[in-house]
C-alpha cells in the first residue's frame, strides 16, 4: 500500500487511466471484428463504415500512445487489405 499522499494519489490515478485504457482496447478489437465478419460477408456499405470508424478509433488511440504508432499503421494496412478483398 502506498505510504506518501503523493503515492496514494499516483495509485488513484494509475486506477483510472487502466481502466480507461482497458475500455478503448476492447473497442479496438470489436471495431477490429466488427470489420472481419464484414468483409467476410461481403456487405461493401456497412464495411466501409466500419473500416472508417475503426481507422479513425485506432488514429486517436496511437495519438494517445495507447497503441504504438506502427502497430496503427500495421493494422490499418491489414483493413485496408480487407476492404479491396
């Protein structure tokens, strides 16, 4: 347990920030689903707007450093490879 005040508040903050993380990683990965099972049902609309809203979740996630820049790009890559299939 944290002795300081300056601890305790870090831990406090440290407990908000993962869970925050938390939440946008697993959006991440439903947005990153929800785009599998579209390109393999072959709905072009709905997968682009898809692709489009995940694009966008992983730019904000790389901004924030939640995700490192060339894994966003890397993955960004593999949709787009999805949406031409």
């Amino acid at each position: 347990m944290a002795n300081t005040k300056s601890a305790q508040k870090n831990h406090r903050k440290t407990i908000g920030r993962t869970l925050r993380n938390r939440s946008q990683k697993t959006r991440l990965k439903t947005l990153a689903k929800k785009v599998k099972t579209l390109a393999d049902e072959g709905d072009k609309e709905a997968l682009k707007a898809a692709a489009t809203a995940y694009v966008s979740a992983m730019d904000k996630a790389a901004k924030s450093k939640l995700v490192h820049s060339n894994k966003a790009s890397r993955t960004k890559s593999a949709m787009a490879k999805h949406m031409v299939a």
